[in-house]
C-alpha cells in the first residue's frame, strides 16, 4: 500500500499534538534555499528552542538586575529552592518518585558522581558491563572509573559486542552476559537507547538479570529522556543519568538529570562525593563542617545550580509535562512507523530503486527503539548531505554510511517525514 502525501496530511489533521510545533523555533538559518521552513530531524543531537525559553531567562535576567543577592529569596521564582521547580516534572518524565530524581551538573559528570557510589569493587566482585561502541564519554568514564580503583580496564570492563554480521545486540545475549560474568559482576552500565544504532533495551530485564546474581544496574537516558515512555521507579533501576539538550530541548550544555532509586537514595551508608548542596537544606547555611546528606537524590547534589540553564530546562519540561510521555511516544511510534514504511515499502514500489539501496540498522521491533532511524545506504554520502541541504531537511550523517534521522513527536509532522522520503527517493533513484 501507497502511504503517500494524503496520508501525511490527513495524519496530521488527526494529531493531538499538532499545536506543539508552534511552540518551537524552526532554525531560520536551515531553511531550503526557496524559503520553505525546515524539516528538523536532528533532535536527538540538539532540539529544538522552545518560544518560552527567551522569555524565562530574560526574567532571570530582570531578576538578578532588580533584586540583585535578594533574588535568591525575593526572585518571582527564588532561585534558593529553583531546582525544585523542574522536579515534579522530571518525576513523571522518568517514571520516579519526586525524591529518587534531581537535576544538577552535566551528563558526564552525573555518570561519574553515580559510579563514585554505585561501582565499588572487590577483589571477588569488580567487573563492569557496557557496550562496546558506547558513546566516547561512557567508555571514558567506566574506564577510569576502573583505574581509579586501581584496575586494569582491559580485565575489568566487559564490552557487549553485536554478533558477527548483525548491528545491534540481541536481548537474550545482554541477559547471558550478565549471568556469565555471575558472582564478578559489580555494574551494568548502559545507555538505554544505543546512540548510533537507536536500539532501546529492556532496563526492567537487565535490571532484574543484575540484582539476580548480586549486582546494580545503572543507565544513560541521553538518548532515551523525552523519547521514551519510561518506569524507572517500576522497573528497579538502581541509578540513571541523562542529558537535557537532546530530545528535552533545554539547549546547548544544559543542566542535566539524575536518578537515584529510593531504595538507595535515602541510605547513608554509600560514599559519594560531597558538597554543600547536598547537605540538608534545613541548616545548609550553618556551614557547619560536617556533611549530612539530604535524604533523596537531592542528597548528591554538589554546587548551588546554574539557574538560567535551569529556567530552560523548566520552559521545555512545562512542554513535555502537559503533552505527557505517553501521547508523545504513541505519537513517536506513528512517525517513526510511517518513515519505515516509506523507505522500506514505498520507495520500491515502482521499481526504480536498487533493492539494497538501504538497510535499516535500528530493530524493527518498536518496543527496541524509540523515534531515531538509523539507515545504511549506498552512494556518495556527501552528495546526499547536499541534496538535504537543499531541500531544508535536517538530520545526521555518520562516516561511511548512516544516516540517523529523528522525528521528534514535539515538533515533527508526517508531512515533515515525507519531505524527509522525497530527497531519500530522488536520490535513490539518480545513484541507480
Ligand atoms: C550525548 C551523550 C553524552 C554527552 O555527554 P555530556 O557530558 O553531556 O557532554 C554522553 N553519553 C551519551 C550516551 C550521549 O548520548
């Protein structure tokens, strides 16, 4: 069956959410060279601004101008207990309870205040398992995490690798491995959804093969925050840590988000890196010299937070809260849908592709994936930049031959996917 522009259309008429999209700036830099406003599909490396975003900083600002050192207490929204303000809302995008979730720092550094006090090796229990081809950032992490605790990273990290021939790893390989490495094993550590392939793993599964055999299961939501449905709470999570420029669209560098399950949060006994945000807010300014810890996930908190970063992330969260995640990943799960039925129906129905012109590298499953495609295909991959380029459509390339593309369900239409389909089929067609 043809699922062509009619399709989109009336789709789109349909959506619920249709009037998200005018709550964000399509870059006007990006436009197609004949005027048309992009088709962003980059959302996944950087999403997109949100209208409210100048309007919450700019009162940040005016703020800091009238009330000056008062504003921590006088600002219309104080800036003393402001990261309180985004956790409720951070509670129901990660499926927490409002103690087990703060926000605070940046991604990395978040992974490495969690490892500080979830990975603690022995001489009998030490070994760490990730995936092999994880984000740069991960793989440094856990690697010197390992050294420093004076490991070698070569006999402490176990890397999941795809089985030859395939692109993503298989769930039952995950789960084999955890048990495999039994009794050694201290961490899982995963990103949740695979940045380059898009495969999402099963967290309530891997979590339950790691506490079975003794150990804690922590994940990276860089990749799955704001895109996919998610329990942390329900699925036993020990710890996790995203970031909140991706698909949570708080821009460049933003603050980024922790979990901690209750079941940890409000045990004192795990060492973790201390400092004077975290103590308890009741006589945080006693400063006395001895650390107590607030109970939750608050208790690991360091520096008192960067508030215009936090007036972002509040500006998209107030988003993300009233369409809730829900409708968004059902939403996600019709665009990404349709952009797999195009390229792998429609694009060869005529006949006039090469029937290997792509392959999709992300599971067809859509309890394995969330809305990122990412697709192989053959021809000059710089020629097809360029005919993006031309047509205002936005997304990812990665040498040799990926192409990673994100219909975020905020702002992304399926008129935008078949926009996407148009420049993917016409290129096709030439390179035949
Ligand atoms: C985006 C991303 C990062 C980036 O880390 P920062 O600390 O925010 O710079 C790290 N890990 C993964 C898996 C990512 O997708």
């Amino acid at each position: 069956m043809q699922m062509q522009i009619d399709y989109a259309m009336e789709m789109d008429q349909l959506d619920e959410l249709k009037d998200y999209r005018e709550e964000f700036i399509f870059p006007d830099k990006l436009r197609a060279p004949d005027g048309r406003s992009c088709v962003y599909l980059a959302g996944n490396s950087l999403g997109l601004q949100p209208r409210s975003t100048r309007r919450m900083i700019l009162e940040e600002l005016e703020d800091w101008g009238d009330y000056g050192v008062e504003g921590h207490f006088h600002a219309r929204r104080p800036w003393l207990p402001y990261h309180e303000f985004v956790t409720a809302y951070s509670a129901r995008l990660v499926g927490a309870l409002p103690s087990e979730v703060v926000v605070m720092n940046s991604l990395t550094v978040n992974l490495h205040l969690m490892m500080i006090s979830f990975y603690r090796p022995t001489s009998d229990r030490y070994q760490i398992i990730c995936e092999k081809g994880a984000f740069p950032s991960d793989q440094y992490a856990v690697a010197s995490q390992a050294a420093l605790h004076g490991l070698n990273p070569a006999d402490t990290v176990i890397e999941l690798a795809p089985r030859a021939g395939e692109d993503t790893l298989r769930p039952d390989d995950i789960i084999e491995a955890i048990q495999k490495s039994g009794a050694r094993l201290a961490l899982v550590m995963l990103g949740n959804v695979n940045y380059l392939t898009g495969q999402a793993f099963d967290m309530a599964a891997i979590s339950r093969a790691a506490h079975a055999v003794g150990a804690l299961a922590g994940f990276n939501l860089a990749h799955g925050a704001g895109n996919l449905h998610l329990h942390l709470h329900q699925d036993e999570v020990d710890f996790a840590v995203w970031c909140s420029y991706k698909y949570l669209n708080a821009g460049p560098g933003g603050i980024a988000g922790c979990f901690v399950h209750e079941r940890h949060a409000n045990s004192f006994d795990l060492p973790r890196l201390a400092g004077w945000w975290g103590h308890d807010k009741v006589d945080r300014f006693k400063m006395e010299p001895d650390f107590r810890p607030m109970t939750g996930a608050e208790g690991w908190q360091l520096s008192n937070p960067p508030i215009f970063q936090l007036a972002a992330l509040k500006a998209s969260l107030e988003l993300f809260d009233r369409a809730g995640m829900a409708a968004l990943r059902a939403k996600g799960d019709a665009l990404t849908g349709y952009m797999e039925h195009l390229l792998t129906v429609d694009l060869h129905e005529d006949g006039r592709v090469a029937p290997d012109f792509l392959s999709i590298i992300t599971p067809a499953d859509k309890n394995q994936r969330g809305s990122q495609l990412s697709i192989r295909f053959k021809g000059d991959g710089k020629k097809l930049l360029q005919a993006f380029k031309q047509e205002g459509v936005v997304c990812d390339f990665r040498e040799p031959d990926i192409i990673r593309a994100t219909p975020a369900p905020m702002y992304c239409s399926f008129q935008d996917v078949h926009r996407f389909y148009e420049v993917v089929k016409k290129f096709a067609q030439a390179e035949k």
